[in-house]
C-alpha cells in the first residue's frame, strides 16, 4: 500500500475565499454593521433582514433590490431549495396560459418547464432567496 505524506496535502475549500475587496463599497460598510458568524466551513455568515447569508449573496441581493423594476403581471415563484421548484413552475404556467394552449398542444408535453419561464409575459421569476 502506497504512504501519502499528509504534511503536504492541503485540503480544498469547499466555497472560494473571500476577497473582501471584490465587492462593492456598500456591500463592504453594510458587512460592518450586521451580525455575523462562523459558518461550519470557516467563512462568515452575516444576519440580514431575519436571514443568514454568504457576503457573496449578499452582494447579489442588495444589487437585486437597488436595480430590480418588478411589473404588474410579473409572477414569483418563491420556494426552498429542493421542494419541487420546478413542478411548481410548470404548475404556474399551466394555470396562467390554460386558456392559449388545448391540452393537447400544450408546451409542457414538449418542452421543459426552466424554457417556459421565459415567455415574455408575465414573466415568472423564481428564487429561493426569502422576499
């Protein structure tokens, strides 16, 4: 049986280390005034709004909220990870387009319910981030 020197065997991260500097200037003062702790993997996880997240989703979330324009007819799907995000979705489109597509022409036979989402209106967005 081969020996492995384990001295010099360096574990690899399961998520990439933060590079503070990467994110914007709000994200970074914002990250100052939040709770924060140590997830099981080492990284920081900060409190916001009820919910713990990465500062990388973080980032993501405060530029959703500054840049995103919602429409009257938009449709959320919002839904925990694992739960059936899909067969929701088709689901949703089922009932909003029942009336455009007979049952026997209906784009669910054909295609899969992530391609649908992208008819134009309404549009339907799905997140598992909290609202």
């Amino acid at each position: 049986m081969e020996h492995i020197e384990t001295s010099s065997v360096t574990p690899t991260p399961l998520f990439e280390e933060l590079d503070v500097n990467k994110l914007s200037n709000e994200c970074q003062q914002l990250l100052q005034t939040l709770p924060r702790e140590k997830c099981w993997d080492g990284c920081y996880l900060y409190l916001y709004h009820g919910f713990w997240f990465r500062p990388q989703a973080l980032q993501g979330i405060l530029l959703f909220q500054k840049h995103f324009q919602a429409e009257e007819d938009d449709v959320f799907i919002i839904t925990v990870p694992k739960s059936g995000t899909t067969w929701l979705k088709a689901l949703t489109f089922a009932i909003t387009n029942r009336k455009d597509y007979p049952l026997p022409q209906s784009p669910l036979l054909t295609s899969n319910p992530h391609q649908l989402v992208y008819i134009p209106r309404p549009r339907f967005l799905s997140t598992h981030l909290p609202c």
